[in-house]
C-alpha cells in the first residue's frame, strides 16, 4: 500500500463492511475512500494543479454574456462585443474578459436534467443528481481530498459568499466526511470575528496543549465518530489561526484594486488568488442574484462590469504570477435562462442549451465548444452533460474521474458511470 | 384649449396590435389622430387615425428606421415636424415629420404565434406584411455612452433633456441640437424630467436591484446646472418623474416591482411632500400632468393607466385592468394628444391602445 494514504483509507472492502455502524434505519458513512483513490491523489497532487470556481449563484444568462443571439427575437438588448480571439464574440459588458478570451473555453453546449435552483446546485457542485440517502462531495471537497496538503495549516476547501438561498452550495464534503467538510466566509471575504485570539500567544500555546492532553485521553477512553469529528475541526481550527495572515487583503489591496475592481467581488477573487498561491487546492467564490426572472437585462448590466473586472484580474494576475497554468478557472452557475423574454422582462430558468466557461490549467484556451440552436432553444452540436464536464475538470486537474470512494457500503466514482472528458478541452 | 376630461367614462378608441417586439414608446404628432411608437427592436411606426373609431385596425403610414435597440422614449415638438426619439443604442434621433419618404418597406405588425392563432394561420405560416413608407432620420446626437432611458421635451419644444445610464444629463437646444448643458450623477438616469418654462428640471438615479449606487432623486435648475433639492428621502426609489403645467409640482414614481408602487407629488419650491399616492401594485413607468393641474395620469407594471385628481390624491379612474400574475406586461408610455382628452398608451404586449378621455 502506498505509504501516504492515510489510515482510514487502507480499508479493504471488507472492513469497511465490517466497520458500518448500524443506526435505526439507517447507516453512518465511513469516511473513507479506497486505496485507488489514495493512489489517484497522489499522482493529482504531484502535478500541483488547482482550482478556482467563480458561482453565479441563481444562473447568470448565457444569452447575455457568453451565447449572444443577435438580431433574434430572443436577444435581448445587450450587444455582442470582438474578443482576443477571431471570430468569438461576448457581451458588450464583459469588455476585460473579451480582451482575455485566448484563455477561455467557453462551452455552448451545457444539457443537464435539473431546472431548479437547489437540485441544479447541487448537480453542478457534485456532478450528480441528489439521491435518497446518499450525500455527494461537492468538487470542493474532491479537490481538497486529492489535491490538498493533508497537514496544511489552510483549510483545502473554502467557499467565500456563496450563501444564495436555494443557490447555495450545500452537499459540502458529503460521504467524503469531515475532514474535506469547506470553510465558508460571508459575504466580504473576512475571517470571522471570534478568529481574533484573546491571549498572549505563548498563553494560547500552553492552553491548547493543555486541552490537546485532556482530549487524547478521552478519546482513548470514548472511542467514536464524532469524538474524533470534533477533534479533527478543532484542529484545522487551530492550524488555520495560525496561517490567517493569508486571508488579510490589506497590503495588496491598493496596488490590485484597479485591476481586480474596487466590488466586494473584485476582493473575494483577489482572496482567491491570494489563497490558491499559499496552496488551497480549491476555492469558490459566489457572485449573486443572477436569478432575474424579473428586469433580466438591468440586473445583468448591474452585475457584469464586477464579474468583468474580478475575474479578469484574477486571470491576468495568476498569469503575471505564472499560476494560470495550473490552476483552472471554472465560471458556471446551476441554471441557464430561457431565451424568451417574459412580461417582466426577465428570463426564466433554461438547461436544454446553456454555457459554463473554463480557463486555465490544464485546458485549451481560446475555444468555444459546442453550440446552441438559433435562438438557444436546444444544442445544436456537441452536446455536454454535467457528468462530462464533471469529468473533464478532475481530468483538467490530474485526477482520474473513475477514482472510487466508498458511500456507506457502495462505490461511487467521482463523476458517474460513463463520464467522458471531452478531449477538445484539454490542453 | 384644455379639454375637460371625465375619467369615470374613459372608452379605448383603438387597440393596435404590434406585437414584433413590446411597445415601449409612444407620442401623438401634433394631432390627434397623428401618432407615432417604438418598439424593442428600434421600430418606429407612424400611423394615421381615422376621424371615427371603427372595428377595422388602421394600419401603420410609415416606418422610421435608424435605431438598432430599444426604443425608450419619443417626443414631438409643438408644431409637429420633429419627432424626437431615445434608445438603448446610446442615441438620440431627431425626424423630420415633414420630409418625404424614402421608398416603401414591408413590415409585420403580428409575427407571434397568439397573433396567428387569432388570424386562423397554422403554426409557421407567416403573416402578409403591411407596405410602409420608409424613412431615415435628419440628425443622430451621440454625447450618451450608454443606453439613453429618459427624454423630456418642454413646452415649446426648444429644449430637451435626456439622461443614461451613465448619469450623463444633457440639456440640448431643439431642433438644431445643440447641447447647451451636461450633468454627471453617480447612478443610472432611468427618468429625467423638464418643466414646460425649462425653468427646472429632474432627475431619478434608479437601479431595480444591485447596482453599485444609491437610488436618488434631485431637483437641479437648468440655467445654473446647480442642484436645488434632493428628493431622494420623501421619493424612494424613484424611477420617473413629471412637473405639473406651472412648474409648482413634481411627481416621481418608483420603479422596479416594489409592493405598493408609490407616486409621490412634491412641491418644488420647498422640496417637501404634498402628497403619496399608492395604487400601482408594481413599478411605475409614466408620469404625465394633465395640462388642467388637476389630473396626474400614471402608468406601471400593473397594465393599467390610473388617474388621479390631485387636490386630493383620490384615484378618480382606471383604465384596463390587472392581466393577472405578477406584473403581467407593463404600460411603458403615455402620450397625450394636443386635444387633452385623447391619450395613447405603449403596452408591453404588444399593443398602442388610443383612448378618449372625454367620455
């Protein structure tokens, strides 16, 4: 077996059968992952690839932003714009971003089978539909699984402003367990207030060792999940504390404010390039209210110029820092919009032909994959389901989508059965 | 002259369906039975109505092509030859009503499926096109960088002033369309509004959600370019405005799909509300005076024209009535012929409704 898989992964089949835990019903997941897996995130982690997913929480337009349709009825007042890249066009309102299209693979070909907000969530966060008593890793926590440091003093998975109602992200670390569970920041990207420590340093120290002591021998006297749960997240608790300085903007923030943009958004993609460069693995950043069933087009001109400029920067400033190459960029939300335009002249939820864009590492830039039909209505060519997308972002990042982890007492792969990476995408 | 109106016996003279795209402007010609409508697409149709209204729709005279977007506003100098129109394409245009046209062009006027169910025709069958006169405009005014959402034209129609999205006012002369000022606010002008003396003026800072400013309304004088109130506490959200005909008066409409959608009616000399008038179940698009100063006349999201008398804020007519669901099609525009009782509306689903205000 491979020396860094760590204990609770050299579990044969068996033992994890015969370490279930029966409960009124129904079953305690094991946390655990086969050896496989463990084996897959070595290789994964070698490349140091990561990853950055920028959430439009409520399904931003692709009508408008990436999927223009002009001259049909169904499109819309905004204007399709030239970018870096011959012959591709985007919205008038993604001026940076067009001027960085060389990097992106823009897909016009998203087909996923859930219209609504919380379903579609958690498909475009796990890459499956939700299921009856299985809970499913959101990407967040595969990534911090295969790529992450295991003794990080930062957590692998932090979501910053992603809470959006029933757009927000709520599988979490799912049957993956505690350990991969994301570390969430509000809506301005800062650490919560009770992270500022009330002693001396050396006073801190002796405490938590002291606690650290008193704890051991419990456990070693209670033997159970939930003990060591807790002590786990105390932990990461501690370590993070003593790496907060990453999550601190205000030495960088004047020189990268122009070109992030001066938005709550523009310094949460900041925080996410500061965060991927001390080595998390995985960071998601919501941007919110794209869910415009009503004034579509005003909500999306309010919107765009801070999605414009954030992300732009942040795709010019890990190019500056050599860091684009790997790490990947994925912008999508759970939803596309309806081309037609309703009497409140908003756009309602759409999943037979939508866009999500990557850029980044280990993905080809300046492509557009796939197409919608005339008006956006159905997929014209190349249709692409979440599972293949799925697929091609583990592929993206080093790490093989039939990877096995263990769900109670079945198998799941990382992307479903049948998940194909589409290998136009890849660089 | 000043016609009297009587809102309790308000009957639609014409219902004109255009539904190739909403209607989303419109302005009667100096007559009324001369009109004119914009629509999403940057379509301007002229129509002539007859004397007498009739079970036949009269069709459209003329089609003026220059915009490529949405039509937001149309205005037409006292006399009746130029015809002022803003849009989405970051323009301002002005027609010349009295030049010739320039060929003739097909246009459909009820291309969606409803409009062809109603005519009997199988699903694809298109409709036959009308034949229109085709005309271009005489001047384009370029000083926006942004979609042009407010346009006021002043009594005598030699001052105008429009505001974009972003909040760049410019006061201009007409017709020669010299821009004789400019003004910079921080949000989206959504509405701007000129007093018929274009003594004052107003403007409505608004975004219905997110943006990154703060919705505002102000009170400036045009001779100065200072600002003289802001009346963005006693008018919330405000998204239109209008001055009464002596200028004592300004009435802002919130816009957006707020629950209830107030207008509000200031005194311009102290800055302070006279009254608030609820009714609009959502946004407010129109706010237009009637020239008696006793009648406002509003129109929103809630697809209905309400009158108000304004002595005492009581709602003293409505016309049409609520589609049903929320905010089904908005009224987008008003216009009142010079006859003071005849008033068109711009109805989102597709329609130019003409109305008698006599009874």
């Amino acid at each position: 077996m491979n020396s860094s898989c760590k204990p609770v992964e050299h579990l044969s089949r068996r033992a994890f059968l015969k370490g279930l835990v029966g409960t009124a019903g129904g079953v305690l997941a094991n946390w655990g992952g086969l050896c496989s897996s463990a084996a897959v995130a070595d290789a994964a982690r070698k490349q140091g690839k990561r990853c950055i997913l920028l959430w439009m929480a409520g399904g931003a337009s692709h009508l408008d932003t990436f999927d223009m349709k002009p001259g049909r009825a169904v499109g819309g007042p905004f204007r399709p714009i030239a970018t870096s890249v011959p012959g591709t066009q985007i919205c008038e309102y993604l001026p940076h971003i067009a001027r960085q299209t060389q990097h992106l693979a823009i897909i016009r070909s998203m087909c996923t089978p859930e219209p609504g907000h919380a379903a579609g969530t958690y498909l475009m966060h796990t890459g499956y539909r939700s299921e009856l008593g299985t809970r499913h890793p959101e990407i967040g926590a595969v990534l911090a699984k295969y790529l992450g440091n295991p003794t990080a003093d930062l957590p692998g998975f932090i979501q910053i402003d992603t809470d959006g109602g029933e757009s927000s992200p709520i599988a979490g670390s799912g049957f993956l367990g505690p350990a991969y569970q994301p570390f969430r920041l509000g809506h301005g990207g800062g650490l919560p207030e009770n992270t500022q420590p009330y002693l001396a340093a050396d006073s801190n120290q002796r405490r938590l060792g002291l606690l650290d002591k008193l704890e051991q021998g419990f456990a070693a006297e209670h033997k159970a999940v939930e003990i060591d749960s807790y002590r786990a997240a105390h932990e990461k608790s501690v370590r993070l504390l003593r790496a907060k300085g990453a999550f601190d903007l205000s030495a960088e923030w004047p020189k990268y404010r122009d070109l992030y943009g001066d938005t709550p958004f523009g310094k949460n993609c900041l925080l996410a390039r500061r965060l991927v460069e001390a080595g998390v693995p995985f960071v998601e950043v919501g941007q919110h209210n794209y869910d415009s069933h009503e004034d579509n087009f005003e909500w999306h001109k309010a919107l765009l110029p801070a999605l414009d400029l954030g992300w732009s920067g942040l795709i010019q400033d890990l190019h500056d820092r050599g860091l684009l190459q790997d790490t990947l960029i994925v912008w999508m939300g759970e939803v596309g919009r309806t081309p037609w335009i309703n009497n409140r002249v908003g756009r309602d939820h759409w999943v037979k032909a939508w866009t999500t864009v990557l850029a980044g590492g280990g993905i080809k830039g300046g492509v557009i994959y796939g197409a919608s039909n005339a008006d956006a209505v159905e997929v014209r060519d190349n249709p692409v389901s979440e599972r293949d997308f799925f697929a091609t972002i583990y592929t993206a990042l080093g790490i093989n989508p039939n990877a096995e982890n263990m769900a109670g007492v079945r198998p799941v792969f990382l992307t479903p059965k049948g998940s194909k990476a589409i290998a136009e995408l890849l660089a | 002259m000043t016609g009297s109106i009587n809102p309790a016996a308000a009957k639609r003279l014409w219902s004109i369906p255009w539904d190739a795209g909403f209607v989303t402007a419109v302005s009667f010609l100096g007559s009324p039975r001369k009109l004119a409508a914009g629509n999403e697409h940057g379509d301007i149709l002229l129509w002539d109505l007859p004397e007498q209204p009739g079970n036949e729709v009269p069709p459209p005279r003329r089609l003026l092509k220059g915009h490529i977007n949405f039509v937001t506003a149309l205005a037409v100098t006292p006399d009746g030859r130029w015809l002022i129109s803003a849009s989405y394409d970051h323009t301002v245009r002005l027609w010349d009503l009295s030049a010739e046209a320039e060929g003739n062009v097909a246009v459909v006027m009820e291309p969606k499926q409803k409009a062809q169910q109603r005519a009997g025709r199988k699903p694809g069958e298109k409709p036959p096109p009308v034949q229109v006169e085709q005309q271009i405009e005489a001047s384009v005014r370029t000083a926006h960088g942004d979609w042009v959402r407010g346009m006021s034209l002043n009594g005598d129609g030699t001052r105008l002033l429009t505001g974009d999205e972003r909040g760049l006012a410019v006061l201009w002369d007409i017709p020669g369309g010299k821009e004789l000022r400019r003004w910079q606010v921080p949000g989206w002008l959504q509405g701007v509004a000129l007093s018929r003396d274009a003594k004052q003026m107003a403007t409505c800072e608004f975004a219905t959600r997110y943006a990154l400013f703060k919705n505002a309304a102000k009170l400036w004088d045009p001779a100065t370019g200072e600002m003289k109130a802001d009346l963005s506490q006693p008018c919330p959200r405000a998204a239109c405005a209008g001055f009464s005909p002596d200028g004592t008066l300004v009435a802002t409409g919130m816009g957006g799909e707020w629950e209830p959608a107030r207008v509000c009616i200031i005194d311009v000399a102290t800055g302070k509300k006279l009254r608030e008038l609820p009714g609009h179940k959502h946004g407010v698009h129109s706010i237009l005076f009637h020239p008696d100063g006793k009648h406002l006349l509003t129109s929103g999201r809630d697809t209905c024209v309400r009158i108000w008398q304004i002595a005492d804020g009581k709602q003293v007519g409505v016309l049409g009535q609520p589609r049903g669901g929320q905010s089904s099609d908005f009224i987008y525009a008003l216009s009142l012929a010079p006859d003071d009782v005849t008033l068109a509306t711009a109805d989102m689903g597709g329609l130019v409704e003409v109305w008698s205000l006599a009874g």
